[in-house]
C-alpha cells in the first residue's frame, strides 16, 4: 500500500475512534419536575444518547411511547401541571413587585413535594439496585429542589446538570458564576440588561434575597427529606452542588445576553430544535393561501386559553377582526364563542412547524422560552404576554432587541391588542428578528452536538474535574474581595490618622515655636 493511503487510513481511523466513545456508558437521568415543557427540553439529549449506542434510564413523570433501543423509561407517579394554570390566578395582584417571592415558594413547595414523592416511589427503588459505581453519569434537572444531588451521591456517579431556563439566582455560587446585578437580570423579575437605577436596586434585591431564600427554605427541606431516606450521614445538598460537574442550560446570548460564564456552563439553547416536518393538508393551504399572512397564537402547555375572562377574550377577538391575517389559536374547546371569520382554534397545534412556514408574521405569546426560540429560530416577531416566572425575562429581552413588543395582561383590551399586533407587524421589526435568528442559528456546533460530547466527556473523565472553578469553594466574603478591600481600608485609614497626627504635631509645634518667639 502506498505510503500517503497508509496515513490516510490511519488519520481517518483515528478520528472514526475520536468521535464516539470506546464502549456504550450507562445514564441516568433524574428529572422529577412534572412540567413537560421543561422535559420537552431534556428529553431530546436523553434519547440522542441512547441512539449514540449508550443505555439510558429516565426517571421522570413521561412515558416515552417509543423509546430507542437502549431508553428505558422508570415512570414516575405524578400530578400533570398541563392546561393546568388558569389566567384569572394571575390577574388584579395586589403588589405586582411581590410576585416574584409568591412564585419562589410556590416553586418551593413543587419542589419539595416531587421530591418526597420521588424519594418514596417505586421508580426510584429500582433505579437505586443498582451498585455505587454503575452509572457513568447522571443527568439531573437542577430548578427548585436539588434532592437528586442526593439519589448521585448514593450511586456515586459524575453529574451533569440541565436547566430548562437560564440561570437562576441559585445557581451562580454552585457553579462560580459571577452575579452581577447591574447587567444580568434576575430570572423572576424580568428586566432586560439595560437597567435603571431603581432597576438595578430593585434587580440586587431581588438576585440577593431569592439566593438566600433558597439557602433558608430549599435546602434544609431537602437536606430533611434525604437523610429520612438515606440516614443522617449523607452531606448537605447545599455541599453537594458543589460537585456538579458540567451545566447545560436553555440560553443564548443572542436572547439574553453576553454573560460571563465558567467552562463548565455552557449555553445550549435550541437544543430541542429538530428540522420542521410537513404540517397536513388543512394546515398548508391555510398557511398558503393566506394574502396577508397568518398569525400564530399559542399561551403554552400549562395555560389555559379558555380561562380568559369573557370581556377579554371579546375584546381580543374584536381586535383580531380588525386584521388582515389570518389568525391560528391553540384553543382548548371546541367552541369559541363570537369566533371571527378570519380566526382558526385549535387544540393541539404543531408549534414548531407553524412557526418554520415563511408566511408567519406574528407569534403572540406567554413568554414561554421554549415556543420562543422557536420563533426566534425561524425569524419571526413576536408580541410577549409574560403571566409569571422567567417570561418577563425571555420577553424582556426580546424587546430589547427590536423584534417583540410586550403586551401586559392586566391592560389587555380591544385597542391594546390590536396597537401591538399592528406595531410588530411593521417590516422592521421583521428585519430585527431576521438578525436574532442569523446570531442565533450561526454558531459553530449544533447546541445537541456540543452537549452530548460534554455529556460523554464528563462521564469519561469521571467529572472533568479540571472544568470546575475554584469559586466554588469560596465564600462569598473571599470571593468578592470583601477581606482584601477591609484590608486596604485599614490601610488607608492608618496612613490618615497618621498623616493627621503627624500634622498635629507640626501644627503644635509651629504654635509652640511662635508662643516662644513672641516672648
């Protein structure tokens, strides 16, 4: 054999070898938060490695119905939050500057509640068979409860992180990621990264107090919970999430911003994006046919369309009459009472492939950051109606950006709707989302590529311990400086008060000296 096809053979052998691991891992994931728009987000990872050839257990309120070979579903027992919210729960709060604190215990008690619920289910029990030391590596959702930190470190394995969002106010210290308040926005609050004074203030607050809340409520619950099943000796969650090894997490900085980030949290949003499918027959010709377009409307799986008040569900209709579009609404009766000519409800609607179709103009939305990329991905604007959690931030951002106007739900009326539909509607707010979607497509590795090599790496080099930051083993006191700055105060201090007495003394003297030379 030639010389030259010698090399090549090995050079391709070598990057066939390098490209996939040397033999199939085994993979839990734990994601006990029954709100399937989060595992809509997790899912996708999940069954891209068992098709890479690794054997995957999931535990986690969803059924896969068709699982690949190597998926084994241990399902969870589990209350569905689908069309489960109902927008009267959001409406007329009496200090709207409160809301996110109401959320954080709400998401407390959620968390607390799948965590007992898991800890105590039969899923569970199976998984932990298995010995210390089976598991490659674990894949946990890391929100409102960290109580699997403690199922990982029964079974000894590497974690991996994945947040459905991005980061919130408790994940900065466990990763040692800076917070910084006067640019990056707490999740609940929903501001963009240009923020006033008060804004800031309001924004160091909120980021601050959410963290300690968490530290207060949160982990002791777990804490609690864990050692009632495992025996007092295992550690604090608190400690545990100090070992995480990699985060992977539903953001990208063409969406919220530039962030300072540590190695080990990498943005992978879009990672449940697939290639959009053909939409039936009914659906394309609508698309199609539509003159002047068509207008999605979709409020997510978790809030009910129909929970609308007559008055504003009347006077959305009325505005959406006085459109060209067509309008396409995720409705979920059969019936919609005063339904225009120009509106089509549907209770199930292929959000993904919608939005993909060029003749979209608009996406009228909750805020949810899963539709939203959707939409961002595919270049179209959009009008935000956040009701609650990081939808004010997903909005926010947009706006920023130039291709969405935010519409608040306490002011929705007839005229309110169709001012919003009608400005976002206008070709530069097209053009600006044309340029979110460039950034947001163009990147140098598809975001499920970049994760599933991370998640085998991690588990190859039992946690890529050289990824983490040694931030994380700081208190915040060392980790801001705090001692370094009391120090060189001291210091300051030290040479004024001398400087001072030193002046003292040679302002007493000079007294003393022309006392003398008048006498």
């Amino acid at each position: 054999m030639h010389k030259d096809s010698i090399w090549k053979c090995l050079l391709l052998f070598s990057l066939i070898s390098g490209s996939s691991p040397v033999h199939g891992l085994n993979i839990l994931g734990l994601f006990i938060h029954p709100a399937i728009s989060h595992f809509q987000f997790f899912q996708p990872l999940l069954r891209r490695l068992a098709e890479t050839g690794h054997n995957v257990d999931v535990v986690s309120p969803f059924h896969d119905a068709q699982p690949p070979k190597g998926y084994t579903d241990y399902t969870l027992p589990s209350v569905n939050l689908s069309n489960q919210l109902g927008f009267d729960m959001f409406e007329d709060i009496p200090m709207p500057s409160l809301l996110p604190f109401a959320e954080f215990f709400i998401l407390y008690a959620y968390g607390r509640d799948a965590c007992n619920a898991t800890l105590h289910s039969e899923a569970l029990a199976q998984v932990l068979q298995h010995p210390a030391g089976y598991y490659d590596v674990i894949i946990v959702e890391q929100f409102n409860t960290d109580c699997m930190m403690g199922v990982a470190h029964q079974l000894q394995a590497p974690v991996v992180a994945m947040s459905s969002s991005s980061l919130m106010p408790w994940h900065y210290d466990r990763m040692g990621t800076p917070i910084i308040p006067s640019y990056i926005s707490a999740l609940f609050l929903g501001q963009s990264e240009q923020m006033s004074f008060g804004g800031r203030l309001g924004n160091w607050i909120t980021s601050h107090t959410l963290n300690w809340l968490y530290s207060w409520f949160n982990v002791p619950a777990a804490d609690a919970l864990l050692r009632q099943k495992f025996g007092s000796g295992i550690p604090s969650t608190g400690e545990l999430v100090k070992n995480t090894s990699l985060m992977l997490i539903n953001q990208h900085f063409s969406l919220s911003g530039a962030k300072p980030l540590p190695p080990n949290v990498l943005e992978v949003g879009g990672l449940h994006l697939r290639a959009a499918k053909p939409l039936d027959d009914a659906l394309q010709q609508l698309l199609d046919r539509a003159e002047h377009g068509v207008i999605l409307i979709s409020w997510g799986s978790q809030l009910r369309a129909n929970s609308l008040s007559n008055a504003k569900r009347d006077s959305l209709l009325r505005a959406l009459a006085r459109l060209p579009q067509q309008i396409i609404w995720k409705w979920e009766n059969d019936t919609l009472p005063n339904q225009p000519a120009n509106v089509h409800i549907m209770k199930w609607l292929p959000q993904r492939d919608i939005l993909a179709h060029p003749n979209v103009r608009v996406f009228f939305s909750h805020g949810g950051l899963m539709g939203l990329t959707e939409a961002v991905s595919s270049g179209v604007p959009v009008v935000g109606m956040p009701v609650y959690g990081d939808q004010f931030f997903n909005v926010a951002g947009l706006v920023q950006r130039g291709m969405a106007v935010r519409l608040d739900l306490g002011q929705l009326s007839e005229q309110t709707v169709f001012d919003a539909l009608t400005q976002v509607l206008d070709p530069g707010y097209k053009l600006q989302a044309a340029k979110v979607s460039a950034a947001y497509n163009d990147r140098p590795q598809l975001a499920m590529d970049s994760a599933l090599w991370w998640v085998q790496h991690v588990a190859e080099t039992r946690g890529a311990p050289l990824l983490r930051s040694s931030a994380v083993k700081l208190n915040r006191f060392v980790y801001y400086s705090l001692d370094v700055y009391i120090a060189l105060g001291a210091v300051l201090l030290l040479v004024l008060v001398s400087l001072l007495r030193i002046w003292r003394l040679g302002c007493g003297q000079k007294r003393q000296l022309s006392k003398a030379k008048r006498s």
